[in-house]
C-alpha cells in the first residue's frame, strides 16, 4: 500500500518521475503505478463523483495525502478538482478505465495542481523532502 501511495504521488508531481528515472534509483514502474491507479479509481467511482462534485471528501484527501499536499491547502486543492471535475469524470469512466488512463488521470490531477501557487509550493516541499530521502539512503549504503 506504502507502494502505491508513492508511487500515486510520484505521478501527480511527474518532474520528480522523471529525476528519479534519469537517477536510475528503484521506483515503482509506470506499469504499477497505472495499475494501482486503475484499481484505486474504479473501486472509489462513486466517491470520487461525489467528492468532485463537492471539492471535498476522501478521495481528494487521498490524492491530497499521496501528493503530500498540506492540510490548509486542501480546500485549494479540492476547489482546483471541482472546476474540473467534467474533464477528470471524463477521464476515470470505467467503461474506458485502462492502466494507462488511470495514470493520465493522475498526471492531469499534477498538471492542474501545478497551475495553482500555493499547490506549487506543496509540490517543492514534496521534491526537496524526495531528494533528501535518496541522499539519505546513498549515505547509508
């Protein structure tokens, strides 16, 4: 589960994906990640209309967690996830759901997030927190 929550987070703030690629350090692959995306969304379909719908609940609080977004910011978050709510329904349709969708999901979620300043200080905190974890576990081996 740790996995995957990483691994949800890693996909919302993709620069940090494609630093830890050109690194070459163990993450889970796109594969898994789009995987556990698919799963997340479809087995929280109906919460995540209503939370959309609303700008609040416990999927935007998951994906807010797994972002590493802070708590007076969830609201911002929350409000961002709402305005576009049509365009992410559209995209999370089960009828349409594959691996690859799940993750194109999660990575429009990172690119709306990025639109918002307060949201983009949360996704620094985030890389610098990643980047202090890897030179972490490189002084440990």
């Amino acid at each position: 589960m740790a996995l995957t929550v990483m691994g949800l987070g890693i996909v919302i703030w993709q620069s940090y994906a494609r630093a830890e690629r050109r690194k070459g350090k163990h993450r889970p692959s796109p594969r898994e990640v789009g995987h556990a995306a698919q799963v997340y969304l479809r087995a929280r379909t109906h919460q995540l209309r209503e939370d959309l719908a609303l700008g609040a609940g416990p999927t935007v609080e998951d994906l807010a967690q797994a972002a590493r977004i802070r708590r007076e910011n969830l609201d911002v978050f929350g409000k961002l996830l709402r305005t576009h709510r049509q365009e992410l329904l559209k995209l999370a349709d089960a009828k349409t759901l594959t691996p690859e969708r799940a993750r194109a999901w999660l990575e429009r979620v990172g690119e709306l997030a990025r639109t918002e300043p307060r949201l983009e200080e949360d996704r620094q905190a985030f890389l610098l927190e990643q980047e202090g974890a890897a030179q972490t576990a490189e002084a440990l081996q």
